[in-house]
C-alpha cells in the first residue's frame, strides 16, 4: 500500500513539471556576467535583470501574450527591495508598496485600472508617517496631511477632485499657525496670511 502510494506521488511529480514546460534562457555582459535571465512557462514568462555587477535589480512576468502580469519588483544594490507593484494585463492593480534601502517601508497605494484607489500614506525613513490622503479614480479627495519626521503635523490641505477647497495650514513643531490659505471651490486662493519669521 505505501509502495503504491509513493509511486503515485512520484507519477504526479512527474505530471506537474512536465505540464510546466520550464525554459531557461541567459544573456551576457561583454565580461560575462548574467545580464538577463528568462523562465518560460507553459503560460507565463519570468524576467530577472542584473546590473553590471550581477546584482538584481528588476524582475516581472507576462502571460503568454507579452503583457505584463503578475508582480513587478525593483530592488537596491544591496539586495534589498525597492518597490512591489502588481499587474493585470499590463494595467497596474492591486498594493504598490515602496521601501527604503534600509528595508523600512516609504509609501503604500491601492491601483484599480490604473488609477490610485483608496487611502495613500507614505513614511519617513525612521518609520514616522510622513503623509496621507484619500484618493478615488486618481484625484485627491478631502483631508491631506504632512507630518514632521517627529510626528507632529506640518500642513493640512482639502481637496475635491484634486483641487484644493476651503483652508490650507502650516504648523510648527510646537502646533503654531505658521500659514494659513483659503481656497474657492475652482482652487482659487481667496484669503491667506503668514507669519513673519523673527530676524
């Protein structure tokens, strides 16, 4: 019963790579360093990119079709990764997340059809917030806020359709007004002041 069992696990082995139809091919530097390597698949292409030096820097997939499909990811000269984005026949859909070199995350965005989607944010490279805002179908909408890389708010914008409406504010670290604007619904600055800076 278990020699039956392994050979029927080993004849499924069998089926799924066959049914792989994996192909490996390489490109060269004039020094001989791998410049591009390409995995084909029965339905999919891999790309894997190096640099000069034989560092990753790029890898993606396309259906059969050449589009492409599936994750995108760029990485930093030390290995680690830069940016992860995710497509649907060429169009960009899903989480774009981008990292600092040190690993920590810069931004995070939803893509639908190309267009950003939902709550953006960004971060400092010491892990603070340095942003957030809303978008839908691409434009900003309502609240948009900046941070100091010690958290403390820095400006606050509204939009509507990505344009600026009713008050703009800029802060001091200690939460003094240091600006103040207030547009029309076209965008139009009809109201500011700024405090003078102390000489």
């Amino acid at each position: 019963m278990k020699e039956h069992f392994l050979l029927l696990m080993f004849s499924f082995s069998l089926i799924v790579l066959n049914s792989c139809c994996t192909k490996t091919t390489v490109s060269k530097y004039e020094s001989g360093i791998i410049e591009l390597e390409k995995t084909e698949c029965k339905s999919q292409t891999t790309y894997f990119h190096y640099d000069s030096i034989g560092v990753l820097f790029e890898e993606f997939t396309t259906n059969k079709d050449s589009v492409l499909n599936g994750e995108y990811k760029t990485y930093f000269q030390n290995g680690q990764l830069k940016k992860l984005s995710h497509y649907q026949n060429d169009i960009l859909n899903g989480e774009v997340i981008g990292y600092y070199e040190n690993g920590v995350k810069s931004f995070l965005k939803t893509m639908i059809n190309g267009l950003s989607n939902g709550q953006e944010l960004g971060w400092y490279e010491n892990g603070q917030l340095s942003y957030e805002y809303y978008c839908e179908k691409g434009l900003a909408q309502g609240c948009f806020m900046m941070y100091y890389d010690t958290g403390e708010p820095l400006h606050e914008w509204h939009y509507r359709n990505d344009t600026p409406i009713g008050k703009s504010l800029k802060f001091s670290k200690l939460g003094d007004t240091l600006s103040y604007m207030l547009f029309n619904d076209s965008g139009k600055v009809i109201e500011s002041w700024f405090r003078k800076k102390n000489k």
